[in-house]
C-alpha cells in the first residue's frame, strides 16, 4: 500500500509540474486564450487540487481502491495531455516560421506569400495550367534575394489578376510585361510576381510588408481590381470571425485545441509537397455550400442557368465564386456608387492600405504605382455570371468605381494607370476573358502587361 500510495504522489506532482500558472504563462501567452478567465482559473485550480489531493493521500492510512484509481487514472490523463502540450510547445520552438538570411534580413520560412516549393495543379473545362511556388513562396522563378549589379527589380503585388490566374506563369501579366520591357531595349529588368488570388488592399500592404524589404525593389506596382478590391474591404468585414472572443465556448474550445496542438497540424505537412488537384476539392467544396443552402440562398442559386450551376457541381467553377453570386448578387450596384455608406467605408479602408504601403515603400527607397486592373463589367467584354449581367452595359457607360480609385491614387500622390479605356476599344469582346471563370486569359494578360511596360516606358521609370 505504501508502495501505491508513493506512486500516486509521484504522478501527482507530474501532473502539477506540467499544469499550473507558470506552465500556461509559456505556453499560451502569445495566442488569444491567454486572456480566457476559464483556462486561468483551471490551470490554477489543477496545481491547488493537486496540492490538497497530496495532502490527502498522505494522511489516509489506506485508500479505497475506487479512490486510488479516480487519482490515479485523473493524473494519468492529465499528465499524457500536458506531455502533448508540451511537444507541440517545443515544435513551434524548433520549426520558428522566421530565420535570418546572410544579410541580416529576415526570410520567412513558412513562405512570403505561399508555403514554398508547393505545386497546385487546376484544370477545368476553361484552362488547365500549374502553379508552381518556388522557394521564397511566390508563384514566380527562383529569385537571387540579393539584387544584381544593375538590375531594376520590380515587385508586383495583386490578387488572381496578378498571380496569373488561368495561365502558366510565363503568361502572367508580370511576366509578359518583363519580356515586353526586355524586348524593347530593357534587359537589365526583373519583373517578381507577388500576387496571390482572393487577396485585396490589406493583404497586399501585409506581403509587401514582408516582401519589400527583403527583396528591396526599386519599383512596386500593385495592381487593384477594378470594383472587386473595394468590395472586399467591407464583405470581409462582414465575414470576419470575431477576434478574441474567449468568452464564446466554442471559440475558446476550438482556439485552445490549436494552441495545444496546432503545431502537429503543421509539421505533418511541412514537407508535402505533392500537387494539389484543385478542381476535386473545388467540386467538395462546392456541394457542401450548395447542401447548406437555405430559404433565399437555395432560390438564388436556381437563378443561375444551368451551365452555371452544373460548372459549380462538377467543380469547374471556384467556391469563391459562389460565394459571391450567392451572398453578394449586388456587390456591383453597391460599391460603383460612391455614396452608398458600404462604398464610403470600404474607400477609407483602401485609403489607409494604400498610405501604409507608401510607406512601406518609401522606407525601403522604392517607388510605388497604383494600377486599376480591369473587370469584364465595365469594359463591355462577354463573361456568363448571374442574371445581373443585363446590367453590365449600363455600368460600362456609369462606371464611377475608376473616379474613385483614381481619387485614392491622387490623395496619396501616387502615380496612377487606368485599364479602361484600352479594354473597352478591344474589339473583340470575347477574346481576352474566360467566358465563365471571368478572369482575363493568356491574351487579356498581354494588354495588361503591354499596357503597363507601355506607361513604365513612356514616363521613364527605365533606362536602357
């Protein structure tokens, strides 16, 4: 008996060591739970308890089996959750997403933009391209991080309309315009793709946060969808998960489950770096959003035509997308109105981006131009989305969203280029844009890059 009673104490004390004040303060100290008033009253209540169980077992000459098993099976739990707590404290430890370059600047292991070295593969019955990250994380060539002797970087920062969406990279509008300078006289040019798709003006000020002094760029050119960009300032805001709600019980429950072991979640796929086949996880996730469809939602989807729809079914269409046709059907109307106070809100926010990242650049001693990258609604280009689209000619002729871009542009005293007007002389009108995907194509990018090479050239940002 004394022999159990010493191995009781023993586990006792194991479990204080990993559960008590001390122990919460290293582990969770930098993630939201540390502010939970529940997680700190139990991680003081563990060590008090296990204090007065000690104190008990002492004391008793003998205990009852159904007790020594109730301690003994407690602590035991107890112990074997603090012990994974701990490794995964150690793995964040040992795998930190930051180390420092030979030049003193600070690279980002997990990836600029992307988890470096990753491949994503997408096919549908519009393109099928690969996206290759390399291992700076951009979906872009390898890249010397210091600059050579002589060479103008370019840095281009945006969202699906930057990265290339649709099109292998070489036929990005950053790409095509790189060969478009160089085959104009510019060789000593190197153009970078920063973009990533789904992103908007606080993401964009976020990578170049990273990016820009890192890879120190003597011009930066961020390309802001037409519309879209604005949109996404408020609908994310809509979207956005309440930060820091500790209070909530499935938040707490959820956030604390990966602060213990989030880290697991990423070492088991540090190293993956197999191709994504994105048109099977596009069609699963599409048929859940479509299964939870309820009341309005459920009757706005009938609306779509049946190529629509059957695209979304089979995954040839992005959730994105569906998203927005869904939830969003007026997000035009909406934001091409400059008064409406969804429109004023969102121009604030995009006013603010926009001057961090003048900062960001004038920091780093780079020039910064915004480009208005164009939308198929008000350029008069053919693309198949909702049965809104009979209104896309009226927004050709009352676009006010380029007023408004053109506004923030010169508010910051930043040199500004407009797609519009070239795209809407393009005679043929369903020749630059997927007819459903909506993104511009191979051809579409090469008036964008041709269009920006032109004004670079023209205004004299180069030298031969």
């Amino acid at each position: 008996m004394k022999n159990s009673k010493n191995v009781l104490l023993f586990f006792i004390s194991i479990l204080i060591l990993f559960w008590n004040p001390l122990s919460f303060h290293l582990y969770y100290s930098s993630h939201e739970v540390f502010e939970s008033k529940v997680l700190n009253f139990l991680f003081w209540l563990i060590p008090i308890g296990g204090m007065l169980a000690i104190l008990y077992v002492r004391r008793q000459k003998s205990l009852s089996q159904k007790t020594e098993s109730l301690i003994f099976n407690g602590a035991y739990i107890g112990i074997i959750l603090g012990f994974l707590i701990l490794i995964n404290f150690l793995i964040g430890v040992f795998t930190a997403p930051e180390k420092e370059s030979a030049a003193g600047r600070v690279i980002k292991s997990d990836g600029l933009i992307f988890k470096p070295k990753s491949v994503a593969v997408y096919k549908t019955v519009e393109f099928d391209y690969t996206a290759t990250i390399n291992s700076l994380g951009l979906r872009n060539k390898e890249v010397e991080i210091e600059k050579a002797e002589g060479i103008y970087r370019i840095l281009c920062f945006g969202d699906s309309w930057t990265f290339g969406w649709g099109v292998n990279i070489e036929f990005s509008w950053p790409m095509q315009m790189e060969n478009y300078l160089k085959e104009n006289g510019y060789t000593h040019v190197e153009v970078i793709n920063c973009g990533q798709g789904g992103q908007f003006t606080t993401t964009y000020k976020q990578f170049m946060a990273d990016a820009v002094p890192l890879l120190k760029p003597d011009l930066v050119l961020v390309g802001v969808l037409q519309l879209d960009d604005l949109a996404q300032l408020f609908e994310n805001k809509l979207l956005a998960e309440p930060k820091g709600d500790v209070n909530n019980p499935k938040y707490l429950i959820r956030s604390f489950l990966m602060a213990s072991f989030g880290n697991y979640l990423k070492l088991m796929s540090r190293d993956d770096s197999s191709a994504i086949n994105i048109q099977a996880v596009w069609e699963a996730d599409n048929k859940g959003l479509i299964k939870d469809f309820k009341g309005l939602r459920k009757l706005r989807f009938t609306t779509l035509t049946d190529t629509i729809q059957t695209l979304f079914k089979t995954g040839n269409l992005n959730p994105g997308l569906l998203n927005n046709y869904i939830d969003f059907p007026d997000r035009v109307t909406i934001f091409n109105n400059p008064n409406h106070p969804a429109t004023l809100d969102a121009m604030q926010k995009m006013s603010d981006d926009v001057q961090e990242m003048k900062g960001i650049c004038e920091a780093n001693n780079a020039a910064l131009i915004f480009i208005n990258l164009p939308m198929n609604y008000f350029t008069g280009h053919k693309v198949e989305r909702m049965p809104s689209d009979v209104l896309n000619e009226y927004f050709k002729e009352n676009n006010r969203i380029d007023s408004i871009y053109s506004s923030i542009a010169f508010a910051h005293q930043l040199p500004y280029v407009e797609l519009t007007e070239h795209f809407k002389k393009l005679k043929e009108k369903n020749a630059y844009f997927f007819k459903y995907d909506g993104h511009p194509n191979e051809r579409g990018y090469h008036e964008i890059a041709t269009e920006t090479g032109r004004y670079l050239v023209e205004n004299h940002y180069l030298k031969k």
